[in-house]
C-alpha cells in the first residue's frame, strides 16, 4: 500500500480522494493555487503546497509544477480526480517517469479513449453496439454529404478529442452540414487543439446512461450497473440516480457482459465510465469512455455499497478486485444525486462570491460532499459546484421523497444556486413518472 499520495485536484474532489485515503490509512499532501489558500482540501490534507497563481493553466494544469510538489513531498503515487489533468496521457506518462503511481488508466488507454472515433471503433470491435456513422473522422463536406445520405438525417459531428458539448453541431438537412462541418472543426481546433470531426446518427429524444467500471491489472473486470444522467443542460448534468428507471435487467446484463470483454481488450485498468445514448426503443449505443472517476460516482456508491475512490487506490497499489470488492455487485434501492451550483436557477447566470450562511441538510440516507464552508468563496476561476447532494431510498418514491426533503433543508446563502431549479425538477410529474429525454430541462429555460 501506499505511503504517502499527492491529490493534484481542487475543491470537492480533492476532500473525496483525502477521505479515502484517511480510511486507508495513507498520509496526504494537498497542491492548490493562491485562490484557494483557504479552501478546505488544504486545511485536511495532512501537507499542503502551493502551486501557482489562481489561473488554472498556471496551476492545477501546470505538470511540471505538480511533479515537484510531489518530488518535494516524497510521494508514492498521485490521484487526479476529475477534470485539469484526470485524463491527460502525456501526465500520466509523466509520473510513471518520475517514479511515481498515477491512480488511474495506463497512458496508453488514455489516448485511445480520448480519440472519441479510435474508442468508437474499438468498442464497435469488440460488440459494444454503436450508432451509424463514420469509420474514423471525415475530411470533407462531400465525404460528409455522401455519410449522412446514408444513414439518413438528423446526423451529429463531434470532436474526436471533445468533451462538454464543444466541437459539437447538429445537422438536419443536406443544405446546412458544410457550414456546419467547418464551425465544429473550427471549435474543436480551438478547444482541443485538433480540428478532427466524426460523423454519426443523432437521436432526437434521448436519454442518456452511463456504466461505472473497475478493472485491475490482471484482467478482472467488474461493472457496478448503471446510472441516468439524462437531466442535463447544455451536455453538463444536472441530476443523476442509479439505477437508471429505463434498464431493464436483461439490457443490464447483456450491456455488462459486452463491456468487460471491451475493457478486457483494450487493457483498461482502474476506474472508468462508459457512456451510452439510448433511443426511443429503448437500445444503447456507445458514447464515449470517462477513464477517470466520474463527479456522479456516490450514486453508484450508495446503491451498491462500493467506495469507488477507495477501490481505484487499491486497484493502483497493485490489489486484485476479487480481494477488495464482495461478489457479486448487488444494486440495492435507489439513488439520486443533484449538483448544487453557484448560478442563477432561472437565468443559469454564474453566481460566484462568498458563501455568508450555510445548512447542510441531514438525516437517514442523505449525503453532502462539498468544500464549501460559511464565508468560503465560490472562486470565479474554477466551476461553480457547490456541494453533491446525494440521497438514498428504497426505491425511487422514497429517493425522490428524500431529496426534496434534502433541498427544502439546504441552505446556502450570499450566492444564487441552483436549489430552487432542482426542486422544480423533483416535482415535476414528467420526471416523477421518470418520462424525459436530453431535452427536459429546457421547459425551465426563461421565457424570451
């Protein structure tokens, strides 16, 4: 095991990965920037190193910078949370190099799952089911024009290095996809440095799913079901459960059994997230692979009683899931998670400032992870997560029960958040009756 791990994250994250490794009885050591001196991560780590100015390309996303904090504290291995540099190859070639465990996917995994098209094909290789589109990225308006004819419109071009809805564009006609084509290359060179575009059917009314997965590095490969994220504005998510109301047991299980021959051959280790569409018949296709932990991880947690954090430390030190996991994974009740946000719940304005007063709802089955604290400050440098409020219940009716209880109990104040949209959302008889796509929360967009 372990010694001693540097957390080369921010925020909730960060105070996640040190709650893991107190449980395992390993020494922390917090980087953070001049923004967040007095953050809460720096405050529980047991050593702390600042690490550049509040400008994250300056900090947190700064390699050689984190390298040294680690040299500087002699440690083992290095948690990247999500996000700045979870899924960079190059960094965790890096470390490796410097000697030191980083807690995550190999750096060669994590260049094929950040090649969205390279990952694409070879989930389709290995019988993952994916939607019609192209074999790799399309280099032209007529290579384009002559696909979508094929598999018919409306078709969808993505960035092969994308993330967050950038580099993304919807076509719906013939006259509109060249124009198009050439706006998402220009968006994906400027986002990711590399104007690469692919091109696949688009689902209208979809919903979105997603499967946690652990591996080891002897080839064990274990999927902890799944979760619904399809409550989501602007392809950032909003609320999260798991299980997802629209798997049925038999999709479940031919979905997972797929998946670990996938994993298995691509040689992916640690954690990870597989995304799927789902259609209006109720059939997944493949996404895209988060080879991280993802901010939605506790649902998972509370349904099958797996500390996914803790289990990615074990996995990197060298365990074997069969010693640290109890088989099978067993789902048990229902989970729902909200992410609190500094912004306006009606205009989606950011909110950033300090927090002047603070309640943390409680009780059975209720979870909080945030780093916030009352005169803490919502930096405008870094996202506007407030707090992960997670809830657990027998069942749906009683999970959705128990968050609205949550929401009416949480309190935060000096900032706008996003509470008052989230219990808009819990009561709406759409999503009680859990009958929505990726398009539901527009109904709560302001009226123009």
């Amino acid at each position: 095991m372990f010694e001693r791990i540097l957390i080369a994250n921010r925020g909730e994250i960060a105070l996640r990965v040190i709650c893991a490794c107190k449980d395992l009885g390993v020494s922390t050591v917090a980087v953070y920037s001049e923004a967040d001196r007095h953050s809460l991560h720096v405050r529980f780590a047991d050593q702390a190193i600042c690490i550049g100015p509040a400008k994250s390309s300056l900090s947190y996303l700064d390699i050689p910078a984190v390298i040294s904090a680690a040299e500087i504290a002699n440690v083992d291995a290095i948690h990247p949370g999500y996000g700045f540099l979870s899924e960079n190859a190059d960094f965790a070639e890096v470390c490796e190099a410097s000697g030191v465990r980083f807690i995550g996917p190999p750096p060669d995994v994590i260049r094929l799952m950040g090649v969205k098209d390279r990952a694409r094909a070879a989930m389709r290789d290995a019988g993952v089911p994916t939607l019609p589109g192209s074999e790799g990225c399309v280099g032209s308006s007529e290579e384009a024009l002559e696909l979508a004819k094929q598999i018919g419109y409306p078709v969808i071009l993505k960035a092969t290095a994308g993330g967050g809805g950038r580099g993304m564009r919807i076509a719906r006609s013939p006259e509109e996809l060249p124009a198009l084509l050439v706006q998402a290359q220009q968006e994906a060179a400027a986002a990711f440095s590399c104007p690469d575009v692919y091109l696949e059917k688009y689902i209208e009314s979809a919903r979105h799913i997603e499967f946690q997965v652990l591996a080891d590095r002897y080839g064990n490969v274990e999927i902890l079901g799944e979760r619904e994220c399809t409550i989501q504005r602007r392809h950032q998510k909003l609320i999260e459960e798991a299980p997802s109301p629209s798997v049925g047991n038999e999709l479940r299980s031919r979905i997972a059994g797929a998946l670990r021959e996938a994993l298995r051959a691509c040689g992916y280790v640690n954690a990870g997230t597989v995304e799927f569409i789902m259609d209006g018949c109720g059939n997944l296709y493949f996404i895209e692979v988060n080879a991280r932990v993802q901010v939605e991880h506790p649902v998972t947690e509370f349904v099958t009683g797996v500390d996914v954090v803790k289990s990615q430390i074990l996995i990197a030190a060298g365990e074997k899931l069969p010693d640290i996991l109890e088989l099978p994974i067993q789902i048990r009740g229902h989970s729902i998670e909200c992410r609190i946000n500094a912004e306006h719940p009606v205009t989606f304005a950011p909110s950033p400032g300090r927090i002047t007063g603070l309640n943390l709802p409680g009780g059975v089955g209720v979870r909080v992870d945030t780093a916030a604290y009352a005169e803490g400050v919502i930096s405008p440098y870094y996202d506007s997560l407030v707090a992960k409020l997670i809830v657990h219940g027998r069942d749906r009716t009683e999970a959705i029960a128990r968050m609205k209880r949550a929401l009416d109990m949480f309190v935060v104040e000096g900032v706008h958040t996003s509470i008052p949209l989230h219990q808009r959302i819990l009561s709406d008889p759409d999503f009680v009756r859990a009958e929505f796509d990726t398009n539901f929360v527009r109904r709560f967009a302001p009226q123009k």
